[in-house]
C-alpha cells in the first residue's frame, strides 16, 4: 500500500536526483551548446524567409528546410549531429527543471512544471527532426504537420480540438511578443554590462517579436484548419512565412519577420554564453 509519507519520499528523492543531474556541469554545457545550435537554425530559417521574399528561396522555411540545408553544405550532416545532441541535452536539461520548481503553491507550481517540461519536448522534437535528416537526409515538418492535424481532425470532436490547439499556439506566439516586448527574456539571463549587454538585449527583443509574430501565424493556420475541417490549411511555419508574403506589403513583413529570426539566432549564441543555469 502506498502511503503519503512514501509518495512524499518518492518525490524527495526523484527531486533530488534531478537536481543533482540539472547540475552536471557536462550536461550544462551540452546544454548551452543546444542554445547555440538553436540559434544556427533560426538563423538559417531567418535567411531562408527573406530569400522567399526576395523571390530566391527553394527551401521550407522550417527547421527541416534549415537542416536541409546544412545537410547539403560540406561538413553539414556533422554540424546536425551536433545539432541532435545539443538539442537533445537542452531538451533533457528542461525536462530536469520542471521537478526543480520552487514554491509552496501547487497550481503554480504544476503550471511552471508544464511550461517546462513544454519547452523540452518543442526541443526534444526538433533534435528528433535533427536526427531524421541526419539519417535520410530529409524530412519534411508541413507534411507532419498536416497529417497530425489530419490524424486529430478524424477524432471525435477533432475540428474544436485542432481549433484549441491552434488558440494555444496563437497565445504561445502572443507570449513571445509580450516576452520581447517586456525584455522578459532577461531573467534568464546574466545580462553583462556596456554595450555587449545593450546589444544583447536590443538582439532578444526583436528576436522574441518576429518569433512569436511567426509562431502566432502557425496558431492561426492551425485554427483555420479546425474550422475549415482541411489539414492542408495547416502546413507550420513554413507554410506561416509563406502566408505572410501574400498579405499587402507582405515581402517587407516576411523581410522584417526574417531579419528578426535571424537576430533571434544570434541572441541564442548570447544565450548560450550569458544563460542562467
């Protein structure tokens, strides 16, 4: 029979363990290089959206699309293995962190705990993708992504269930701006001081906009597919920076949106230097 006091000492203990393994200093910095390698994606997925708004871009606009890439450049399937394990290690790092919660209040204890363990799957995917192209040298996001829409879609209830899980990613995507916007992002930082650090602030800040103004557009093509009851219309980010350039003065917007990836790339390198571990 399990007692409280045996539930509680289960959870001391799995606490324990995960503190001890958060503070591996081996998997912190595997887990700061998962920041770098993050930022090399965005920047890749940054320059492949304005070379499709400059009419020069034969990529997706996604993390297949800029693994694809790099799979194709010499020394690229090298890089992506790098990619697969520093992704993967920030994506364990996260995990760790959700039973490393502080506080006394269990909802909002639980909701960090969500939030973390959230973060950590979205990067444990993304090495998952890594690893795909590593070993085939392709893969293809919009596709999966509209077969999970249509897989939800055949379920009973699936267009208001796709429907919120696009609300979801549309308010995942407004926190991002919020996060830019409020220079949120600077609590899980060591922000230095000078020019270094106004640099690296003024990078998240744009960076954190043009994510989330890109993640909100994926939230939105994932609501028009629950409504419209069609899977195609949900094709991810790649599909999300291609309907930005169909809007009036869409090539400046994917331009813009495109820059601010790019700078969101490079404040992942600051990330992964300045990260509060």
């Amino acid at each position: 029979m399990i007692t409280r006091s045996n539930a509680e000492s289960a959870a001391n203990s799995a606490g324990h363990a995960a503190q001890s393994a958060g503070n591996n200093p081996h998997l912190k910095t595997l887990a700061k290089a998962g920041y770098a390698v993050n930022g090399l994606l965005h920047g890749l997925i940054g320059a492949i959206a304005i070379g499709l708004a400059v009419g020069a871009g034969g990529e997706s606009a996604d993390q297949s699309g800029a693994l694809g890439q790099l799979a194709q450049s010499p020394g690229g399937v090298f890089v992506i293995w790098i990619i697969v394990v520093g992704l993967t290690a920030l994506g364990l790092w996260q995990v760790l962190q959700a039973f490393l919660v502080p506080g006394t209040d269990p909802k909002k204890v639980w909701a960090h705990r969500l939030k973390e363990i959230g973060k950590g799957v979205a990067y444990l995917f993304v090495a998952g993708t890594a690893l795909t192209v590593a070993l085939t040298g392709s893969a293809d996001s919009s596709g999966s992504t509209a077969s999970a829409s249509a897989s939800v879609l055949a379920l009973p209830g699936g267009p208001v269930l796709l429907m919120i899980a696009g609300l979801a990613i549309l308010v995942i995507g407004g926190y991002f701006v919020y996060k830019g916007v409020a220079k949120k992002f600077t609590e899980d930082l060591a922000v230095p001081a000078g020019t270094l650090g106004t640099v690296t602030v003024g990078l998240g800040v744009a960076g954190y906009i043009a994510k989330g103004i890109a993640v909100g557009v994926v939230g939105i093509l994932v609501i028009v597919a629950g409504f419209t009851v069609d899977p195609s219309q949900s094709t991810g980010l790649d599909g999300a920076l291609r309907s930005l350039a169909a809007l009036p003065f869409g090539v400046a917007i994917l331009v813009l949106v495109g820059l601010g990836l790019i700078a969101y790339g490079i404040y992942c390198f600051f990330r992964a230097r300045f990260a509060r571990l």
